[in-house]
C-alpha cells in the first residue's frame, strides 16, 4: 500500500508480511495496532486498531479489522468500508434459475409413479 491510499483491505490468512504492512499503513496515519487483543478464525486473524497513544478512558475503542474486510481512511478516522464498497472482484456468485412451483406441481413430484402389479 503507498502513503496516499485512503484504503487497505486485510486479506484473508494474513502473513506477518501483511502485518507489516498494515501497521506501517497505520501509523502514517496515526493509528497502530492493538498488541493486547489477537484473535484468530477459520479465514485468518482478525486485527484490533486503535489510535497511537489514545488512552482508553477517551472513550474511543478503537476499531476490529476482520479477514477481508477494508479499512477506510478519512483524514480523520478509520472505519470498515460497508461491504457494497467494496469491489466484488473475489466473490463468486451462482445464477440458481427460478423454478415456478404450483401445488398441483409439488404434489405431483412428492407422489412415486407406482408401478403395475404383474
């Protein structure tokens, strides 16, 4: 990420190198990551920020990065980007076709054909 971008997104298994460069993105902003909170899922390690040097009595919290989520600088604070923002570049989606169900068409499709008796 350069100096000038307003947005990181935190991939999914996050190496330590992705760390790196997160905090670096961080703190010339102001903000530094929160070694007291790690926590770890399925899709990777979500990250806990909060601004350099804030005190906690502030009443700012600080912010929780999940895997893939972007993070949005504003000039001032740094937020999540809402998921629409976000291009959809590595989400898949399926077309599923929409299938017309009458009762008469379930009922028919629930009952077996029964067979002759020989």
């Amino acid at each position: 990420m350069d100096s000038e971008s307003t947005t990181y997104v935190w991939p999914r298994q996050a190496t330590p190198s992705d760390t790196e460069q997160l905090e670096g993105w961080l703190a010339e902003r102001g903000w530094e990551v929160d070694p007291t909170v790690y926590m770890a899922g399925a899709g990777g390690a979500a990250v806990q920020v909060r601004r350099a040097g804030a005190v906690w009595a502030d009443g700012e919290p600080g912010l929780l990065i999940l895997p893939a989520e972007t993070v949005v600088w504003d000039g001032a604070r740094i937020r999540i980007a809402p998921p629409s923002a976000v291009p959809a570049t590595a989400v898949l989606s399926v077309a599923v076709p929409t299938v017309a169900r009458t009762t008469a068409a379930v009922a028919a499709a629930a009952v077996p054909e029964r067979c002759p008796a020989s």
